[in-house]
C-alpha cells in the first residue's frame, strides 16, 4: 500500500523489496543494545542531576 501511495502521488517506482529489509541479525542485535546503553546514560545522569538539586536545595536558609 505504500509502494502504490508513493509511485502514485511521488511519480517515484515502488522501492524493491531488498529496500525494504533492515540489516538482518546486527541491526536486531545492534539497536537493543545501543537503546540500553542510552536508557542507563540517562538514568545516571538525571540521578546525579537530582542529587546535586537535593544537595543545593537542603542547604538553603530556611528549611525549605
């Protein structure tokens, strides 16, 4: 259905399907990791974010 969408309104051919396939076993190996990897360089650095603000904000006059 995207094939015929794209010929149609693009006038470009219906890409083939060699096109159409990923990587194989890398990229389904590959883009689970490279997610994880981002996931835990996230969850690091918002937790050290968050304990530097707590830090900075406990010692504020006030108690507050």
């Amino acid at each position: 259905m995207v094939d015929t969408a794209r010929s149609g309104r693009a006038g470009e051919p219906a890409l083939k399907k060699e096109a159409h396939q990923g990587r194989g076993v890398p990229g389904i190996i590959w883009f689970p990791l490279t997610a994880a990897g981002t996931g835990a360089i996230i969850y690091v650095l918002t937790g050290q974010a968050t304990r530097a603000a707590t830090d900075r904000f406990s010692r504020t006059p006030g108690g507050h």
